[in-house]
C-alpha cells in the first residue's frame, strides 16, 4: 500500500463519505480516489450505533440522498435500513471497490514543494493525494461521553453507553434508568420499557420533544402516482420547507413555539402537571436540538406504566442503583449513561503544513467546509437543524466545482486566505456536547464567505453558485 498516489482521498464511508464518492465518480469519471474507513464495514454512524431502536430523527426523504429515491414506507427509518441503504448505495455505484477498510488515518501533511498532501494510516502505511475530503462526521468512534459519576464503582448493576453496546445484554424484566434527555434517550425508553420490568428517563433538565407519524402519508400518495425520483423529490421538498419553516418561527417566536410543544406533549400524556415537571425545558426551541418521538412512542410507554420520567440531579451511585440529591434512590439493575458524544473535528486526524501541526480550533471555517490558511482540504458537516445530508450534498457539489476551476484553469493547489479575526462557533448550539468541544473546531468569520448559516433555503440557492475564487489563493501546476 505504501506510495499508493490518487487524485482524492475520502476519509470515512459513511452516509456523508459515499455520497461524495457518488458524486465525484460522476463529475470526474477519470479521477482516481480511494475512501479510507477506519472501520470494518460501510455505514459509519449508522453501523457503530447498535442500541435497541436506533433510527433517524429526520426524516429519510431529506437524509437519503437527492439522487437515490428513498423507497421504503418508513419515513423515520430503523438504523438496519439507513445501514442498508448506504450500502446498497456504494455497491450499486461500484464505491464498494474503492474502499480500504480497517484504515484508519492518523496524520495527513502538505507538501507544499509537492503539491500533495501525505496520509499516514495507523499500520505505519502511507498515500498521497492531491485533495483531501474528511467525511467522518463531528464526534469520536472511539468512545461516547462518560460523566466520572460519585460512586460509580460501587454500583452491583450493569452500566453501558449506547455508543459501545454489548451485544449480550439482556434487560428483560430488569429495571432499567437511562440517564440523558436527548435523541439516543427519548429513542432507548420506548424501545426498551416493552420488554424490561421498568424503565426510568432520569434527566437534569427537560428537553424540547415534537411527535411525528412514522409514514408521511402525503408522501405515500405521492408514490401512488409517481415514479419513484419525482414523488420522492416533491415529499423531500415538503418537508424541507416545513421544517426550515418550523424552526424559523422558533426563533422569531419561540413563546408561539413553546405552547405548541406543551400543547402536543399534554395531548400525548394527558397530564398537564407531568408536562409542566419533566418536558418544560428553561430555554428556547433550537437553543439545543429537538428530539423527535415517532408516532408519541414515548408518551405511549409513560402512560402505560412502563417509562417514567425523573427529573433530578445524581447525588452518587450506590449498591442498589442512583441516589438522587432530593434523596431518593433509583432502584437499577441496568444503567445506560446517555450522555452524549465527543466531539471531535476531522476524524481526529493530525494535520499539519509543511510539518507545521495546524491548530484547527483556532482556524477560520471557509464556507463551512475548509479551513483558513490549509490548503486542498475540505471537510463535511451538516446542519443542525436539519437532516445531515442536505449541507452534506451541497458541500460535496461545492468540492466538485472548486476542482472543476482548478482543472479547467490549471491549478494544483487553493488555499482559503484567512479573513483575519474568527467570531462565533461553528456549531452554533447550547447542548452539553457542543460547549465542551466549542475550542477544538473551527470558528466563523465577520462576513461571508466566513459565516455559517443554518437555513437549507438559503443555501441551496447560494452554494451552487459561490464564487469559488473569493477569498480563495491559487497556486499553477507545475509542469
């Protein structure tokens, strides 16, 4: 493998890697590229991710791709299918091929007398490329985050994190306390109160929740009529438009919103004091990201008896489960820490310029996919108040058209040139997980191209036709 040379390297094969292979293939049938999987198989988050009822919490007719019709009736779909999805995906492309499992990149330097960014892989391995595309997402494969909770050693129970799910563990008629109030928890509740003797949503704080039908039945209809492309292309339209709508409105009237969301969550529980305690968050709607609760499965296992809601703060962890500051012990058998992720930028990749370690948190995002003063570098992130992939494919169709005017004009290397001075964070939430990450990743200018703007509407409209010379140095190929 070493000295293996390509035109692009792909880091990840995931949802996000395997659409930019779809789309470079189709611009640039002649290039060569090769993707860089850390891990054993195709799917990236949705085949590390193995807890009981994992899905999507947007839609699938925004989170499939633009140029492979989601077919499948469910629109909140099952991690097996996302899985399957992508896979079939890759294979159909002839992506599969290009792919080098069990390759995980460590360090990736420029050369600048090259021309050419070495890749180092964990077996000591190396590949250059003449641009480097990471599309590993935003957080750690290593491991989730895990509080140092008081007295953890002392528990008799079973702890796990969902991120690390053991295959074995077998929680029927045990209890059950899942600690965490985001999307892996409202998830894991109802998935796992039919089966075990109880289980328990033991959450600091309340968090914002909104129910959505399992199908989109305006997209069923659609499929009724319609070949496959168009009918999924109008239902994706749709729910574009009502959820850039939706989360417009919550921040120009969060009040409006909020009685919503009481509105919907007292109509699931039946219970206006239940609500008022455990879902009546303290902040505005999308200061943090929504959790999604498909056909109110949750308010469905609460008002069986099955789930419940503690909303308190762990004092420690004793013998018998969790003790709550109040004083109350939350009897357990199996806890599940749901307390988010580690954030962590480009895969955790080592760059550097000419041997010159890039610090990437004090680095200025470029259209929120490049970084100031790093050349032929690009990496993906999605929004964070919409599916992944809708800035996902934009990004990629970006990449494609900065390499077009680089071929066309004879270029090897662009470079974005630094606006001077950086401004807020690029990701733009309150949530736990963000803040303690906000240093490692890069930070928005003053003015665009600088600014990351979190409206699909917008961009689709702007990102395709970017002037990808702005603000952007080039360098000739050398004969």
């Amino acid at each position: 493998m070493d000295g293996d040379q390509f035109d692009v390297l792909i880091i990840g094969a995931g949802l996000s890697g395997v659409g930019a292979a779809w789309r470079l293939q189709a611009a640039f049938p002649g290039k060569t590229y090769a993707i860089l999987e850390a891990r054993e198989a195709i799917g990236g988050t949705w085949d590390l991710f193995r807890y009981p009822g994992v899905r999507s919490d947007s839609d699938m007719f925004t989170l499939s791709y633009p140029f492979r019709p989601w077919t499948d009736t469910q629109s909140l779909a099952s991690g097996d299918k996302i899985r399957a999805y992508i896979r079939e995906t890759a294979n159909d492309a002839g992506i599969t091929s290009h792919i080098r499992f069990g390759a995980r990149v460590v360090t990736a330097d420029w050369s600048s007398r090259e021309s050419r960014w070495t890749v180092r892989l964990v077996d000591g391995s190396t590949l250059t490329c003449g641009f480097l595309y990471a599309c590993t997402g935003y957080y750690s494969y290593e491991a989730g985050y895990q509080p140092d909770f008081p007295g953890l050693s002392a528990f008799g129970g079973r702890i796990v994190h969902p991120q690390s799910w053991p295959s074995d563990l077998d929680y029927r008629g045990r209890r059950v306390v899942v600690i965490g109030s985001g999307a892996t928890a409202v998830t894991l509740v109802p998935a796992m109160s039919p089966t075990a003797a109880h289980v328990t949503m033991l959450q600091r704080s309340p968090t914002y929740l909104t129910s959505l039908p399992r199908r989109d039945v305006i997209a069923d209809a659609l499929r009724r009529v319609l070949p496959a492309r168009p009918a999924n292309a109008l239902a994706r339209a749709k729910n574009i438009l009502l959820t850039q709508g939706f989360y417009q409105l919550a921040r120009r009237r969060p009040q409006r919103v909020r009685r919503a969301l009481r509105k919907m969550a007292v109509r699931g529980l039946g219970d206006e004091a239940y609500v008022d305690e455990h879902f009546k968050p303290t902040y505005d709607p999308w200061d943090q990201r929504l959790c999604v609760i498909p056909g109110g499965d949750l308010w469905e296992e609460i008002r069986a008896g099955r789930a419940s809601v503690v909303t308190d703060h762990i004092d420690r962890f004793v013998p018998s489960g969790i003790r709550l500051r109040s004083g109350r012990v939350l009897e357990a058998d199996i806890v599940v820490s749901a307390t988010g992720l580690r954030l962590l930028p480009i895969g955790g990749v080592e760059v550097s310029v000419d041997g010159a370690l890039v610090k990437i948190g004090e680095r200025a995002a470029y259209r929120g996919l490049m970084l100031s003063g790093v050349p032929n570098l690009a990496y993906c992130i999605g929004y964070v108040n919409a599916s992944w992939t809708l800035r996902a494919d934009l990004s990629h169709r970006y990449v494609m058209r900065l390499l077009r005017h680089m071929d066309r004009h004879g270029l090897a290397v662009a470079t974005p040139t630094s606006p001077g001075g950086t401004g807020r964070p690029l990701l733009d939430l309150s949530s736990g997980y963000v803040q303690r990450a906000l240093d490692l990743f890069p930070r928005q200018g003053d003015r665009a191209p600088w600014i990351v703007r979190q409206n699909y509407l917008r961009d689709v409209i702007t990102t395709p036709r970017a002037d990808v010379t702005r603000d952007m140095t080039f360098q000739e190929a050398t004969p």
